[in-house]
C-alpha cells in the first residue's frame, strides 16, 4: 500500500471538542497495555515544527515526493542541499518532557509499544526501546541500486568535503529534515553517488507516494492487535499510513486515546482527545500515576 500524498484534511462541522480531561489517559495507563502511536506534534517542544498546526511547515513547504526524487536530478540536488542543512538542526535536538513521559511509561511497564511516524530518533534519544520508525529515520542511508544502507554521518562527510563553502542560512527546518532554502542558496550544490556501486542515495525514510514496507506494516498491526488501548500523540493522523491503525483499534473494539491540540482525522474513532500541549499533558498523566519522568539514565 503507497502511503497517500495527502497534505490537508478539513476537519468536519461535527467533531466533538477537544477537552482538558485527562483522566481517560491517565485510565488507560493505570490500565497498562497502551500502544503509542506519535507524530510530528511531539517533537515541536524539541525545535522540529509539526505540518499542520500552527505554524505548520505545510504553510511554506511541500514534502518531498518519491516520484520527483528518483525521477529528477535537479530535485535530487535541491533535496541533498536541504536536507544536508537541515540534518545539523536535527542533530542538535534533544527528546522534551513528551519523550521522556513515553519512555517512562515503557519502564513502568504502562506502554506496550511505541509507533513514531517521524524520523528524528528523539524516542530512543530519551530511552524508548523497540521504537517502531513507520517512516524511517533520517540517520541511515540506502542506496536505490544496490540497496547497502550507510550511516548518515558519513554521507554527511563526504558531503561537507564536497560543498566545503556551503553555509547559507534556512529561513526555518521542516518534520522532515528539510531546510528551507531557495534556488539560489542551492547554488551549485553537489551530490555524492553511492560509495560501492555509483548508484542514486536516499535518505532511508518513506516519502510522500512511497510505499510504506509492508513487513513493518503488518508488525504495527500486530502490535495493534496485542494492545489494548491505542494513544495517539501529536498527530493529525491526515495520512492513511498512521490512521489505518487507529481505524483497526476502533475496529477491534479497543479504546483510541488522542492527545493534539487540534482536530484529527481520527477523532471520530476516538474515545477523547485531549487539547493540551504533549509535555504539560505527559507530565501531569506520570505525576497522578506516581511515575518519575527523567532522563534515559535516570
């Protein structure tokens, strides 16, 4: 199944509000058995914006899509130029209060699994085992011809040594990884091949119109099935990639718990959604619980 290159959804006259109740999500972890299914909007606490709430990057920005990357080496080249830039801000953030509740709610046994549609690691950076990457991450890179995956860190090596004067300045970083610059701060930018066959590099993450790998697909789902509640945190759940799965727990007759600060696609599936920002919210939920929220170490 392509993951749908949808990039609005107008929310219907009739959704339910959004409530300051947390007490559904606070049930459910007591309850134990929650899988976690989190978006963009969890790492805006950590400097990544989210697509669609306010301030979303959609506003100024179109993702990427798998038809134009591998169909043109003018994109290829704007996308490296972006994405090389931008890979420095994400290396830079570091997991917010929203993360490290996730993880401690894992280490208390309350989580039974953690889905992320994003690519930034910030679940494993605070201490989430056996993270679910449903889009991939921007760490790893995998070659179109051969299929060798690299790290990042060394494409970004033989990048710099590449493009050793390229230092412009974004006018902002998107989910993605990708910086905002124009055609001109682009320049001549250049790209570097595959290191073992010559071949096309991708970043190892999914695009809109590619198709999400149908072997992690079916692990989200069994996930899904081995779960007793679903919570979704910080996503619009627009794609079908993320929302198939709140339509399967709603199907399966499991509660789906949303915490977003706006309409999702999921709402009608859900058994509340919570307005309130991810960390404020994820704290509060691990103080009733007793739970202590630190770092990976703690």
């Amino acid at each position: 199944m392509r993951m749908r290159p949808t990039l609005s959804w107008t929310p219907a006259a009739d959704l339910p509000p959004g409530t300051t109740d947390l007490e559904p999500v606070v049930d459910a972890l007591g309850a134990g058995g929650v899988l976690v299914l989190s978006g963009a909007g969890i790492s805006t606490e950590s400097g990544i914006p989210d697509y669609r709430g306010e301030g979303g990057s959609l506003s100024r920005h179109t993702p990427m899509t798998y038809q134009d990357f591998t169909g043109s080496a003018h994109a290829r080249r704007r996308y490296w130029a972006r994405s090389h830039l931008g890979w420095r801000t994400f290396g830079r953030a570091r997991p917010n209060a929203g993360h490290l509740a996730v993880a401690a709610f894992a280490r208390d046994a309350r989580v039974s699994g953690v889905i992320t549609q994003n690519v930034d690691g910030l679940h494993q950076a605070a201490g989430s085992e056996g993270v679910v990457e449903l889009h991939g991450s921007l760490d790893r890179v995998v070659c179109l011809s051969c299929r060798a995956f690299s790290p990042r860190r060394e494409l970004a090596r033989r990048l710099e040594a590449e493009n050793p004067d390229f230092d412009p300045v974004a006018a902002g970083i998107n989910p993605d990884g990708d910086a905002d610059l124009t055609d001109a701060q682009v320049g001549d930018f250049r790209v570097v091949p595959c290191a073992d066959c010559g071949g096309i590099l991708k970043p190892d993450v999914v695009f809109f119109g590619e198709a999400v790998p149908p072997q992690r697909v079916e692990h989200c789902r069994r996930l899904v099935r081995e779960a007793a509640s679903l919570l979704v945190l910080g996503s619009s759940l627009t794609v079908m990639s993320g929302l198939r799965f709140v339509r399967q727990a709603s199907q399966e007759g499991k509660p789906v718990l949303i915490v977003n600060r706006d309409p999702t696609r999921g709402d009608p599936h859900a058994l509340t959604r919570v307005a309130l920002p991810l960390g404020t919210a994820l704290t509060t939920v691990a103080d009733r619980l007793g739970i202590p929220v630190g770092g990976p170490a703690d």
